[in-house]
C-alpha cells in the first residue's frame, strides 16, 4: 500500500519531491549520468525548501535537505558496529596469492571449485552505513573494528550516499526520461527493503577534485593537502559538518554488514532486487554488490573470475590500470564468491580467509629530507632539489627527489630535516609532496633560496613575472655543462659517445668554452686527456664530424632557447630556412607560428639578440656546422597542404612580411607569383591593395586574408 496516499496533497507533494530529488542526485553522482539540469535541480530543491519552511513538522532526517546543516558536535559519539568490521591479510605479488589460496584450499575441498571476485582495494576510509526501513539513519568509522565513531551527520553531506533506499527509478537507462520519472513516481513497496540493513563503503576522494581542492586552496593562500586519503580522513573526522560539506567526498559501498528482513506477513514477493526472493540476504559477492547497486549504492566495478588464476590476471590488469583510475587505488581485493564457504573458512586474527588485498607497490612513502641542493640548468635556471634518507618506493631506492621551484617549497613550508611524503607514480620524477608538520621536533628552520649561484657565486635574479630564479652569468661553468650536454644529446646534434663525464673533461681542461668548440678539437688534445686511447679520440671526432649533417631542426633545438623543444624547433626550421632567417624574425611574425606564444616568441628574439650568442653562431658557421631548412618541410612525406596550387600576394599583411608569406607558401607545396590569371587558385589580400584585387574579383578569384591563408594551410 503506498503510505502517502492518505497525506494531504502539499505533503504528498513534498514526498514526491523527495523521491524525484534523490532519484536524480542518484543519477548525477552514482551512475554519473544526469537526465535534468542542474537549474532544473535546484528548482526542485528551492520547491522542497519552501514547503519544509513552511511545515518544519515534516522534515524528516532522510531529506534530501538535511545532507548539511547539521550544528557542529563538541565530540564524537561512540557506536557498536552490528558485526566486527574486519581487515584483510595482503600479498604482495602472485605468489603470495597463490599460497593463501593453498592455505585455503587445504581446509577445504569446496575452495577447488570456487569462484572469485576481483574489486579494486580504494584507498580512502571505511565507512560503516545504517538503514531503518530504507532511511539512512546512522553512519560511523570502522575504529577498532568493534567500536567505531558516530559520523553520520558528516556522511550525510556525501551526495553518493543515498539517504534512502532503494532509490526510485533505479533501473532505467538515460533515454528513459519519461518513464524514468513514472517509475520514480511510485513508491516501491516497502517489503523490498530490508527493515534493517548496514553495509561498509569506502569514502574517498577522486584524483581529479583533490587535485581541484588543492588549486582552490592555493589560489585562497590556504594551506593545501597531502593526498586524497589523508583529506578525505580529516574530512570526515570534522565536527562540524559544514566542513565535510565543503569537501569532494564521495563512496564505494562493497560490502552488507547486517541484513534483517522486515517480517512479511504474505511471505515472500518478487523483489526486483537480483534474482533471489525478497528479503533475504545475499550469499555471494556478486550478488551482494548486485543487490547493492539496485538498492542505489555506489559500487565498485568488479571482476568475477571462475579460478585463482583468472582472479591473478585481473589483479594484474587492475595493476596496469592503476594509472588510468579516477581514485588512488592501492591494490586489488580477491574475495571468495562464496560467502556461505568464506564464513566457515573463518578468520585469522581480524583477517577474513576468505578474501587477501593484492597490494600494489607503494607510490607515495614519508622520509627524512636530508638537505635542499640547487641544480643549475642550462639556461642558468635554478632548481631545487631534496636530497633524502634513502627509501624504496615502488620497488626503487629513491635518494633524490625533486622540490619544483622556490616557492613550491615556501608554499609547501618544506623545511630540511622535515620527515616529508615523497611520490614516485607512473612516469613521473619522484618529488616531495610535503612536509609531516606533525613529525617536527622543533629543530627546523624555513628554508632560505641562494642568493648566489651555487656553481659560479654570481648574484642570482628573478625574472619579472616568472617563478624561477636565475644564474645569468654567461660564462657560468655549470651552464656551460648543460648547454654543451643538451647540445650533443641524442635529440639534438646526437654526437654519439660524448656523455656528461667526458663533457666535464673537455670544460674542465678548457678546451671547450662553448659549443662550437667541439668542432675544433684535435686528436691531440683528445689524448691527453685521461682515458682515451687512439680509438675514442677517432671515433669521438668522427662522431662530431658527422653531427655537421644534422638538420636545421635539429641544430635549432640544440642551442638551448627557453621553450624551444624538439616539437617547436621542428616546426621553426619549417618556416625558416636557416639561422640567418630565425634571426632576424620579428616577435610578431613568430607568434603567428602555431604553439609559439609571446613567452617563446620573446625568449627566441632575446636570444638571438644576445651579443655573446651573435659570436657563436658566427663561430658555428665558420667551423660548417650551418645547415639549411631544404624547402619541402620534413613532412613532405604526406602530400603538402598547397600542393599544385597558385598564389599572388597583394597589400601589407598584417603580420607577415612579404618574404615569409611567399616562403610560407613555398614551404607547403604552394606557388607564388606575380600577375592574377584565370589559373590562380587564390588571392591574398592586405591593406592597400594594389589592382590585383580589381582583376581577382573580375575573375572570380578566391580571397583570403592572412587567417585564411593559414587556415588552407593548417586544412
Ligand atoms: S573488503 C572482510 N573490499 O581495505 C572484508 N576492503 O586493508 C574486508 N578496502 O579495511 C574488506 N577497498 O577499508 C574490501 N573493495 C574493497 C576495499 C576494501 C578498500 C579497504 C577496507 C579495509 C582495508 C583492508
């Protein structure tokens, strides 16, 4: 019987209203598949406000109104958890899993035949979820197992947490809007609900809003957090629930705690909520997370394996995609589909038997920072770096580990002696997230930046505008390794066989000063420095030698200009057919070149400007190392955009000159000449044309200004 049939027609409409704003909240943040807009939404939660206003007699705590707003607690109350809320043992690799399922499977014979789930092990805080006939009625942390702390003003401001149980319309897809909002608007009936149902999640927060938080919080000059785990932790442990409302909470429900049937005088019904019959509790994993999902949970995807080796398969899938996962992640969780036969393998200690954490190898570990070096660049950048207490993360001992810039580590309050959290995931360089203020002992003291270079002693500057600080002196020895390392690196001029160690030879007898110096360096010379025989002298000089063969592109990344990478100086050397070209560009003409901003376009001009770079190139010259862009760009594999087509140029075009609009032209296929025909395919057009523009209309001739004529080009 649907119980708000004999309410009066503003409380039913308030009921309704329950039901349609928990439907889409449902929809929004568990299936993350929205059906109205948010305006829509909060029109109907301004409707509910109102009416609630107006009846305070009516707010009950399931309503969608009452996730915050909660006054703040003086302290947390204790709860018993209606069943202990147990750990799991780990492994850390097959072999561990393998023997655990050894260990299982001689207690007993029905583990041979026994299938398996696999769910990722989310890295972020048990939570432990009361429902009274579908009302979510309390919520508390796992504490010891047995006793945890009351939270559940907190847990309500999580918008994946669903208030009430199950959520209408749950199981349309998102083109049935019309008939999702039917369904919605019938109550289920009641004995579908377990009268008394706790289930255990995981609150946590996603890569993507901590990181989000952070930037807020940095913008704000507020202190930003460690990891999503520990901020989701805090979160919350807040007494005041405002706090935890303003924080990207969100939930993984995996697991039924209790489940008590309300007693149903006409026996079991159809119950729409997985294959079994109403009321009972589920007594597999799959069912339990499928029953959860239905119910309106939030639940982790999973994989359901028929033997230990496919189950070891997913782990290590799950293990790839670690890096793709929208949450930390920090193993795999193998569970016995069978809960009937995992409960009477029984338990180790807090351990289930039933189920083991595939662990991950940790990305993210706290250590001492030992000290704070500067490394200079070869731009005479200055980059801080931690020098650690040796730790292994992830299988490697990390001992160094960046600190970005000056002001992350007076942003971060990073101070040496700190116990710090280091990160080392993926691909990325390990660095230092932060300092363990709560670690400190009192002994240390804000880090203060070098006022002098730490390899020449020379006065260092901040740019205008930029984090970095500077070492500008030119003849800096420790920009002159870089310069000379970039120069010769596999990227740029690749002269094979020169690394860094025989770089620091060569400046340190000075007979390199710059980098045209490689060129002029004799065999002699090379023998008596230490360590090379007859052969490596030859073979080093004919690696130099062969380096004069590189092309434009390559000698362009190789001088080192701030922001021009391998990409950049590529598409420059496409657009300039050599140094003599790309040095007398104007900033205004580089800008118009696609990925070069006013920063490069500046740094590229200040080079150039440089007297002591003039000498270089004068110098590279001199020695033959001056190649020239050939006209067919380095993509003529793939047919040039302009091919086969004809040009005339008339007017001032805003930007380009002239000269670089009939190269440009050139450098894609095209032709440019001098007199309109029937035969041209397009005219460019700038201020004060000449008659052309008179013959091109005449002939129906295509006019393209300047944008247009990149535009065919960049088609
Ligand atoms: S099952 C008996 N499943 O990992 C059931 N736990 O190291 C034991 N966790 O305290 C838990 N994701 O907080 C389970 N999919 C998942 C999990 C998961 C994260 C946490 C949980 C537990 C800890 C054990």
């Amino acid at each position: 019987m649907d119980a708000t049939r004999s309410l009066d027609p503003l409380h039913q409409r308030l009921e309704a209203l329950r039901r349609e704003i928990h439907f889409h909240n449902h929809r929004y943040h568990v299936l993350d598949a929205p059906l109205i807009s948010d305006y829509e939404f909060d029109q109907l939660v301004v409707e509910l406000r109102q009416i609630e206003a107006d009846h305070p007699e009516w707010i009950t705590p399931d309503s969608p109104t009452q996730r915050a707003g909660a006054i703040p607690l003086d302290r947390f109350v204790k709860v018993r958890h209606p069943a202990p809320i147990l750990s799991l043992a780990n492994a850390f690799d097959a072999d561990g899993v393998r023997a655990w399922y050894e260990r299982i499977r001689k207690l007993d014979d029905r583990v041979e035949r026994a299938a398996f789930t696999v769910e990722p092990k989310i890295d972020g805080l048990t939570v432990v979820l009361h429902y009274r006939d579908g009302a979510f009625v309390q919520g508390a942390t796992r504490g010891d197992g047995e006793i945890g702390e009351d939270i559940t003003a907190n847990l309500r401001t999580i918008r994946a947490l669903p208030l009430r149980v199950p959520v209408a319309g749950k199981q349309v897809s998102s083109t049935q809007v019309d008939s999702a909002k039917e369904s919605m608007s019938t109550s289920l009936p009641v004995s579908l609900i377990p009268h008394y149902l706790v289930v255990r999640g995981e609150a946590f927060i996603t890569i993507k809003d901590f990181d989000a938080l952070n930037q807020r919080l940095e913008k704000a000059g507020e202190k930003t957090y460690l990891n999503p785990r520990n901020t989701a932790a805090g979160s919350l442990r807040q007494l005041d629930p405002a706090l935890t409302a303003s924080r990207p909470l969100t939930l993984l429900v995996y697991q039924i705690v209790a489940w008590e049937s309300a007693p149903s005088p006409e026996g079991p019904s159809p119950s729409g909520i997985g294959d079994r019959g109403q009321g009972e509790r589920p007594t597999t994993q799959t069912d339990t997370l499928e029953t959860l999902r239905a119910l309106g949970f939030p639940v982790p995807q999973f994989t359901a394996c028929p033997d230990i080796e496919s189950a070891i398969a997913a782990c290590q899938k799950l293990t790839e995609q670690r890096d793709q996962s929208p949450f930390e992640m920090d193993g795999a969780v193998i569970k016995l589909d069978d809960h009937i036969l995992a409960a009477d393998l029984g338990f180790v200690g807090k351990d289930p038997r039933g189920a083991i954490a595939f662990k991950f190898p940790a990305r993210e570990v706290t250590t001492r920072l030992n000290e704070i070096r500067v490394n200079v660049g070869r731009t005479g950048v200055l980059t801080p770096y931690a020098v650690l207490e040796p730790v292994e993360i992830g299988g490697v001992i990390v001992e160094r580990a960046t600190l970005h810039n000056f002001d992350y580590i007076a942003e971060k309050d990073i101070r040496p002696g700190d116990r710090v959290a280091v990160k080392r995931a993926g691909d990325v360089i390990p660095y230092v997230i932060g300092p363990v203020v709560d670690a400190r002992t009192g002994t240390e003291w804000p880090y203060t930046p070098p006022e002098t270079c730490p390899a020449c002693d020379q006065p260092v500057e901040h740019l205008a505008e930029e984090v970095a600080w500077y070492c500008v002196n030119a003849a800096c020895p420790a920009q002159l390794i870089r310069n000379v390392e970039h120069f010769v690196s596999r990227g740029a001029m690749d002269i094979v066989g020169l690394g860094i160690k025989i770089v620091e030879q060569l400046i340190g007898a000075g007979l390199v000063h710059d980098v045209a110096d490689l060129y002029t360096l004799t065999k002699e010379q090379l023998l008596e420095l230490e360590g090379f025989a007859g052969k490596k002298a030859d073979n080093l000089l004919a690696a130099v030698a062969a380096s004069k063969e590189r092309p434009l592109s390559r000698l362009i990344g190789a001088l080192g200009i701030r922001g021009v990478g391998e990409v950049m100086a590529g598409d420059l050397a496409r657009y300039y057919p050599s140094l003599d070209e790309l040095a007398r560009a104007a900033l205004d003409e580089l800008q118009m070149i696609e990925g070069v901003g006013p920063n490069i376009a500046q740094a590229i001009v200040d080079w150039f400007a440089r007297p002591a770079n003039h000498a270089l190139l004068e110098k590279l010259r001199s020695v033959g190392v001056w190649p020239r862009a050939e006209i067919k760009p380095a993509g003529a594999a793939t047919p040039m955009a302009l091919a086969g087509q004809t040009f005339v140029i008339t007017g001032t075009l805003p930007t380009l000159s002239r000269e670089n609009a009939k190269f440009l032209i050139e450098s894609h296929g095209g032709k440019v000449t001098d007199s309109i025909s029937k035969k041209t395919n397009y005219l460019v057009l700038g201020e004060n044309p000449g008659s052309k523009l008179d013959k091109a209309r005449e002939l129906g001739v295509p006019i393209l200004n300047e944008e247009g004529l990149k535009k065919v080009i960049s088609n």
